[in-house]
C-alpha cells in the first residue's frame, strides 16, 4: 500500500515536469494533466486501503533531513480519517484530470505552463496535509496550497482582474497560514513536540483554547465562512477552466479536514465557540445562496453557491460540538454527507461550465 501511494506522489511530481518541458502544441499539452490522473487514482486506491484500516505511509525523513533530537522521524501517514477524505478528494481529482486534458490541449502555452503547475502543486499539497503527522509538513502542505491558489488563479496576467483574485485569493491564504502557525505553534510549546498526535496530551487553559481558536479560524479562512468568504467567489472565477473544480471540489476539502482532526485531537472546544460557528456557518449558507441568486456569470453562481455549502457543512460541524455523543455523530455525520455532496456537485459544475465556456469560445 505504501508503494502505492509513493506511486501516486512520484506521477504527481512528474505532472509538475511535465507541465514545465511540454510547449509543443496539441495534445501533448494534456500530458500533464493525463499523469495528474494516474497520480490521483493511485492516492485515492491508497486512501480506500487506509479506510479499511490498513497501514498506509510513506517516510520522507530521508527528503528533508534528520530528524531532531527526541522527535520522531518525518513521514506522511493515512488513517482511517484521512483516508475518507483521500478517497474523497483525489477521486473526484480523476475525471476532473481527465476533463482539464481534454481542455488543456486548445490552450495558450504559457497559461497552460502555469495552470500545469498550479494544477500539480494543489494536488499534491492537498495530499500532504492530509496525511502530515507533525506540524512543519502540515504547514509546508499549507503554504504550497496557497502557493497553488496563487497559480491557478492568476495564471492569466494580461487580465488585471484576474491577476487582483490572485492577490485576494493568496492574502487570504497567507492569513489563515499565519493562524495556523501560530496555534500549532502553541500546541508544540505545551506539549513539547511538533508531532500531532501529542497535541491530544496538551493540558487545559488558556493556551489550549487559544490554539483551538487559532486553528479552527485557519481552516475558517479557507472553507470561506463569513466573514472570510470574500475570496472565493473572486478566486474561483479568475480560476480557468477545469482549475475551478480542482480548487472547488478537490483542495477545499482540506479545510474541512483540519476542523475533523482538530476536533479529534483537541476534543470539544468550549461552548460559546461553538455558538459562534453554529451562527456564522448559518449566516454564511443564507449569504452564499442569497448572492449566487443574483449573478450574472455561472462561474459566480457556483462560486456563491460554495459558499453556502461550506456554511451548511460548517453548520453540522457546530452541531457536533455542541451536544452529547448522540448529537456530535448525527451532526458529523451530517457535515460529512454535505461535504461529499459538495465535493461531487462542484466538481461537475465547474468541469461541465468550463466546457461550455470552451463551447461558446469564453
């Protein structure tokens, strides 16, 4: 299973090569995106073995050096949580892979160089965070997802309103990486180790909570909740093509995975915390559904419409922290159902709009 998913990484990484050697015209634009296929359905097949409880790991210790004294050796690992959401995320990254090379090979070299890239690094970095088992990779997934978002958004620059969604899209990014720091950073001082598995051993008080916020903003940010939700409908729009529905319905997904583990580390927050997602989660389903009602480009509709599946998503998720074991598995399981349904529901939006766009010579 480990050689799977070392597989899967490797074809990514060789999408991103990829994607920088090929300027020929044609078909040869769609490599890229062809090996980001394989890549993903190698992720996701390694991703259903961790559901059924096998082992599934892959050590980078050897990548990006020893590791410090006391500490565990770097590596990335899939569990039975993270592989629902690999199944999840990079399955439905398969046919949307496939659309995005069939779009790829009628596009301009130099934007379909960078999407290749941006394309790659998303997938790749949604991969990393999901199986990180300590605070520098999670990170380092994270900042590469913003970095990717900068990419897929801005890939082209003679459209000045494109080029400022980037802008929007990647400061936006850079906030919630800053959030997350600083709560990770919290944890690893009080439990005195950068592996996540010890934060469920950090003590109550202050700097628990503090974290706890901290983190469950980060992932705010990017799952676009109100009032943090100004970046999406911009930064999915700027997105070409088949890049919404990677951006969308794939790496998304990430930010409702850090709010799952936070809370199986971290256990219930207090609360008037939960209050406050319950409330912006609801205010921000009814504001997303409200604005996608009074667009004029499908792209925004189903940009707004993201918006409000996230509340609906992040309502359930309030509902799990705020009631007994019975309650929090009804509502997890609620926010889970949506999120699948997201997941799929966007991704064939944004693929099947890109295409009639494509049509229609958008």
């Amino acid at each position: 299973m480990s050689a799977l998913f070392a597989a899967g990484m490797i074809l990514l990484a060789a999408a991103a090569a990829a994607g920088l050697a090929i300027t020929a015209p044609g078909r040869a634009r769609s490599v890229p995106y062809a090996l980001g296929a394989a890549g993903s359905a190698c992720l996701a097949a390694a991703g259903g073995f961790a559901l059924a409880g096998r082992a599934v790991q892959l050590n980078v210790a050897g990548w990006l050096g020893d590791p410090l004294p006391g500490q565990q050796a770097l590596a990335l690992s899939a569990d039975r949580m993270s592989g629902m959401f690999l199944v999840m995320a990079l399955g439905a990254a398969v046919p949307v892979s496939v659309a995005f090379a069939s779009w790829a090979a009628g596009q301009e070299a130099a934007a379909t160089r960078m999407l290749a890239e941006g394309y790659a690094l998303a997938l790749g970095a949604t991969v990393v965070i999901v199986t990180a088992q300590d605070v520098f990779t999670a990170l380092f997934g994270w900042e590469a997802l913003t970095a990717a978002f900068w990419l897929l958004a801005g890939a082209n620059r003679a459209d000045h309103d494109r080029d400022g969604a980037a802008r929007v899209t990647v400061s936006f990014g850079k906030v919630s990486g800053a959030a997350l720091l600083i709560g990770l950073l919290l944890l690893a001082t009080r439990s005195h180790s950068i592996a996540l598995a010890s934060f469920a051993h950090v003590p109550g008080g202050a700097a628990r909570t503090t974290a706890l916020v901290l983190l469950l903003a980060g992932f705010a940010v990017k799952a676009g909740l109100v009032p943090f939700q100004v970046w999406m409908p911009r930064g999915y729009a700027a997105a070409p093509g088949p890049a919404r529905a990677i951006m969308a319905g794939v790496c998304v997904n990430v930010a409702f995975y850090g709010m799952w583990r936070t809370l199986a580390l971290l256990g219930r927050p207090p609360g008037w915390l939960a209050g406050i997602l319950l409330v912006l989660g609801g205010f921000a389903a009814l504001l997303g559904i409200a604005h996608a009602a009074v667009q004029s480009r499908l792209s925004r509709v189903i940009a707004y419409s993201s918006v409000e599946n996230s509340g609906l998503i992040i309502t359930g998720f309030g509902v799990a922290l705020t009631g007994d074991q019975r309650l929090a598995a009804v509502g997890l399981l609620a926010a889970t159902l949506q999120m699948v349904a997201h997941t799929a529901a966007k991704t064939l939006l944004f693929t099947s709009a890109a295409g009639l766009e494509a049509a229609a010579g958008g």
